[in-house]
C-alpha cells in the first residue's frame, strides 16, 4: 500500500515537471513571434474599436475598426498609455498598448 501512494506520488512529480517543460517550450516559441510594442510620449497612435466585434449598424461590415489618430500624453507602466485627441482633449483613462498600434501618414493626407 505504501509503495503505491510512493509510485503515485513521483508520477504526480514527474507529470508536473513535464507540464513545466511544456510551458516554457511554448513560451519561447511565442516569444519568438511576438514584437511588443512601445510607443513614446508625442506619437500619433490609432486606437482598436472596443469591445472588439462591435459594428455600427449604418455600416454593417465595412464599420472603422480603429478610432484615431490619437497623440500619446503619457506612458504609464505596465504598457499603459493616456492618449489626447489632436485638438489636445485628454482621454480620462488609460489605453493597453495592445490595442494600440502606430499611426502612419498617408501619402494622400494635406499637410
């Protein structure tokens, strides 16, 4: 009886470690893919459509997924972000930065 609660116990260890390895293995490989992003305080930013899935109803499918550009005020920690519209009106909370992404000028925008 005792060497079976033994037994028993060192599967649980060894299926842990296992579970542990496989972790890590696929933390590396996301790693791998994935390019943070970081903006500065000054950059013109877009901002996602939240809650992601919404639409607006005037244009069915073919609804702006993105809000912007916005200009960052403020980097927070914790790749937090206070965005202000480009007139200077400050957003009263902070945006993640993963549902931000960089604004580029257009080539056809007026300066």
């Amino acid at each position: 009886m005792n060497d079976n609660v033994e037994d028993i116990t060192e599967l649980r260890l060894w299926s842990l470690e296992k579970i542990k390895e496989n972790k890590a293995k696929v933390a590396r490989a996301y790693n791998k893919k994935v390019k943070p992003k970081e903006f500065q305080v000054g950059d013109l930013v877009w901002e996602a459509v939240l809650p992601l899935g919404t639409k607006d109803a005037a244009y069915g499918k073919w609804s702006p997924n993105w809000h912007g550009p916005y200009r960052v005020d403020q980097a927070l920690p914790g790749n937090a972000y206070m965005l202000e519209e480009l007139d200077g009106v400050k957003f009263s909370v902070a945006v993640n930065g993963k549902h931000l992404k960089k604004y580029f000028r257009s080539m056809w925008e007026d300066e």
